[in-house]
C-alpha cells in the first residue's frame, strides 16, 4: 500500500499569502470586507469570507488599509 501526498494543501514557507479584500455594501449602515486568496498564478480564489463588519464604508476601507499596512490592533478575524 502507498501513501498518496496531497501537496496542495501545503504552503511554502517562502512564499507569503497574497490577500484580496472586496467592501460590499450589505444594508443601508452595513459594510461587509470579504477576503479572498490570491493563488500561484495569480487569480482570485472563486470564494472568500468575511472578516469584517462596519456601519460606514470608511470604516471598512479603514479596516483594510490597516490590514494591508501590517497592523494588528485590530480585534476582528484575521486568517
């Protein structure tokens, strides 16, 4: 019997995990971050998830110019 590796559920160690946040207005005072993976040949995953909720789209674009500067004073879900 032989062990079958699947290697695509394995990360490199070298190469960094690319991000693409998307707002989306959801209510009249609800803003939505959804976070997709960027893949290896550079497309966007089909699906992503939300890790953020606002009451205003600057509070949401706030939250992911954060995010993309490095921060981590944020309370929200990160990866």
């Amino acid at each position: 019997m032989s062990k079958v590796t699947q290697f695509r559920h394995f990360k490199s160690a070298f190469q960094p995990q690319v991000f693409e946040h998307k707002v989306v207005q959801k209510g009249e005072e609800s803003w939505w971050v959804f976070r997709s993976e960027v893949v290896l040949n550079g497309q966007t995953m089909p699906y992503g998830r939300v890790v953020f909720f606002a009451h205003s789209e600057q509070e949401a674009l706030d939250w992911v110019a954060n995010q993309e500067a490095g921060s981590d004073e944020s309370l929200a879900l990160t990866a």
